[in-house]
C-alpha cells in the first residue's frame, strides 16, 4: 500500500503532468468538440490540489514558502486580469468567435492561471525528481505530436493535405500554430534531456529522436512564430549554458547560411508537395506576395492597439480589439489593465527571466524549466490570449516554484 508520502508525491505527479497534458486539447482537430471534457478535466485536477493540501493540513505539514516579491506582483496581476475578463465576456459581452461560451473560457483561465498558483504551495518539491519530470514530459508531448501527425497522415486529412496558405495542416481545422510551437517544446526538451548529469543510453536515444521529431514538427507545421521561438530558445540555451562566444560569432554565420539555402530547401519540399517552407520563403524573399502581409495583419493590431492605449491609459480598454486578441501578452495587458497592468506584467517577465536564466546556469537539471519559460514567452509575443495559453503560466509558475525549492531543501 501507499503511504502517505508516496500518494502525495503520485498526485503531485498527476496535477502537473495533466496540466502540460491538457494542452493537447488544443492540437487535435476542431472538428473534436471537447469542450465539456475539458471542463471535467480540470474538475479532477481541482480534486487533486484539493487532496494535496488536505492531506498536508491533517499531518500538519502545510507550510508558508517564500517566493519574493514577484509573488504579489504575480498575484494582482491575474486577478486584475480576471475583473477585466469577467467583465469583457459578462458584462460588456465583447462580439468575438474565439469561443464560443465565454463562461467557460473565463472557468478555464481560472483552473489554468490562478488555481496552480495557489495549489503549488502545499506541494512538496523535493519529491519531484526534475530528471524524471524533464523525460515525462517530454513522452507526453511527443504523444500529443504523434496523435497530431496521425491526423495529418491518415485519411482524415486526405482532402486538405496542405494548407493552401503553405502550412502542413493535415485537417483544414487543425491548430497548425499550437502544432509548429509543440514542436518547438520537444525539441527543447529533447536538448534538455541530453544535457542531464548522468543519463542512460535510453535517455540519449530518446533525446535525440525529439530533437529530430520536434525539428521536423517546427518546419511542418509552417509557423514563422513556432520557429522564432525555437531560435530564441536556441539562443537562450546557449547562453544557459555558458557559451556566449558561440552566440556572437555563431549564429550570425548560421542565420546567413539557412537564408542562403532557404530557396533549395523551399524547392526539394515543394518537389513533395510539401508547401511548409513557403511562408518563411514568402517573409525574406516575396513579402510582396503575402495576402495579409508578412505580419499577417498583425500590424493593424498592434497600431489600433496603440490608439485604444492612448486612450484610456490607466484603466485600459479591453483585452480585444474588435473582438480579435492582439496578439501580444505585453499589449494586451496595457490594453486591457492600462498602465498598472502593462507595467505589472513587464515587470513580471523580466523577473522571471531573470530567475530562469541564473537558475539553469547554477542547475542543468532545471534547464528544461527555463527554456519552457522562454518558449511560452515567445509564444505569448506573437500569438495567443494569455487566457487561452495555459502553458505559459504554467512554466512561469514552474520557474518561480522550483527556483524557491532550494529554500525548502536547506531549510
């Protein structure tokens, strides 16, 4: 039978890999309505959290831990965010399609970004074994990879193999830009991997067969943003990492070289039918030829974002403009909390990268947490709503938690 610390450290198991594993939702076909599954998913990680903390209470080993000041920070923040939510889809009753029951979307920002907060506090660190975390994930998400190509390679897509648009879709429905950054994710968990202290041959194959199935996903997916992300998070691993010389001399030289045999690349998958390179090709060489620009109309956005600023600086407008998200977490917070909010949310962002950074370079076993910080970052800069990104809050929380874990191990 479990004892008692053994079924705490299970159900810390469970919460955070179904919290990573939920996201999955989001890279199957639309088609799939799993809305209320979602909903009763989160209701069972509630549970879990409510278990946790139940059984510290009764055993007398709930305890306060300090994370700093960017715990407060973190906490007025999203709950100015959640007053602004409530009362876009509530009261004003923004016009928007991004979901369909606003009810539910604001359930869901609840369970994703304020209850694991508050939950990770009654956890015991020291039971998660970060090696062990950094290779379960990885599984999952590249299940959720391989659930994604089977939908793309099987009959289901048969008819839209291709997104017109030179995206790898699969199904005409399918969440290619959620697809091209789990690609990303893998692939950096699959770096990650690699650079743990003393891995079996196992762990080495596995690494590196993410690498390459998390590359393949990036470039197939055709997400001018997923890749951006995976750059930035090849810059920040080499930083990580100590080699900042590489970065100054390197990756200029390699930038140049892609750029250069960009085309090639562009014609040998296009000679496959595969038009995944066309949007990146369109971006350097034929912006021209783009229908919504090479910012995809995010420029009318960010200007019309501006404006709304301007406007009502201090107590914002809305998290939406026209019912569309702006497609920045940093804008979106000063449009939708004003200044206070903005200011709030940047402040929170360096902060954090900060803790990041000089984490994985004291510990390589917290790599892995560090770069998920910077990938969902960079996810949040070009795409998304930070209501509809749970692995973005999740992978702050992360970094805030697991860096106040060397406290509770000393202590």
């Amino acid at each position: 039978m479990l004892n008692r610390e053994s079924f705490i450290s299970h159900l810390q198991w469970f919460i955070l890999l179904a919290l990573f594993a939920y996201d999955g939702f989001t890279y199957l076909p639309e088609e799939s309505n799993f809305a209320l599954y979602k909903s009763v998913y989160y209701v069972f990680i509630f549970i879990a959290f409510l278990l946790v903390c139940t059984l510290q209470i009764n055993h007398g080993h709930l305890m306060h831990r300090y994370l700093g000041s960017i715990s407060y920070a973190i906490q007025i923040y999203f709950w100015l965010y959640l007053v602004r939510l409530f009362y876009d889809f509530m009261i004003v009753g923004v016009d928007q399609e991004i979901v369909t029951n606003p009810f539910t979307a604001i359930f869901l920002y609840v369970n994703a970004a304020i209850i694991p907060f508050y939950g990770f506090y009654v956890f015991k660190w020291n039971l998660i074994d970060l090696k062990k975390l950094n290779t379960a994930m990885l599984g999952i998400f590249l299940i959720m990879g391989m659930v994604s190509m089977w939908y793309i390679f099987t009959g289901k897509a048969a008819s839209e193999y291709l997104g017109d648009d030179g995206r790898f879709m699969g199904n005409a429905s399918m969440d290619t830009i959620a697809f091209g950054h789990l690609g990303t994710s893998i692939t950096i968990l699959g770096l990650s991997l690699l650079y743990q202290a003393n891995i079996r041959f196992l762990h080495k194959i596995l690494g590196a067969f993410a690498i390459l199935s998390g590359l393949f996903i990036t470039l197939a997916a055709g997400s001018r943003g997923a890749i951006v992300a995976l750059l930035l998070c090849f810059v920040a691993y080499l930083y990580m990492n100590g080699h900042k010389l590489k970065i100054l001399l390197g990756l200029p030289v390699l930038a140049a070289i892609f750029i250069a045999l960009l085309p090639i690349l562009r014609d040998i998958l296009a000679s496959y039918g595969n038009l995944a390179l066309d949007r990146l090709y369109n971006s350097i060489y034929a912006p021209d030829s783009m229908e919504a620009g090479v910012t995809s109309g995010r420029d009318v956005l960010y200007d019309q974002a501006w404006k709304n600023i301007l406007q009502s600086p201090i107590l914002g407008s809305s998290l939406y403009i026209g019912g569309e998200y702006v497609h920045n977490s940093i804008l979106e917070s000063f449009l939708g909390l004003g200044i206070i909010g903005g200011l709030l949310f940047t402040i929170i962002i360096l902060r954090t990268l900060g803790i990041a950074f000089r984490m994985a370079e004291e510990d390589k076993g917290c790599l892995f947490v560090s770069l998920l910080f910077v990938q969902y970052l960079s996810y949040s800069l070009f795409s998304r709503t930070l209501s509809m990104l749970p692995l973005f809050w999740m992978s702050l929380y992360l970094v805030i938690f697991l860096n106040a874990r060397k406290n509770d191990l000393t202590a």
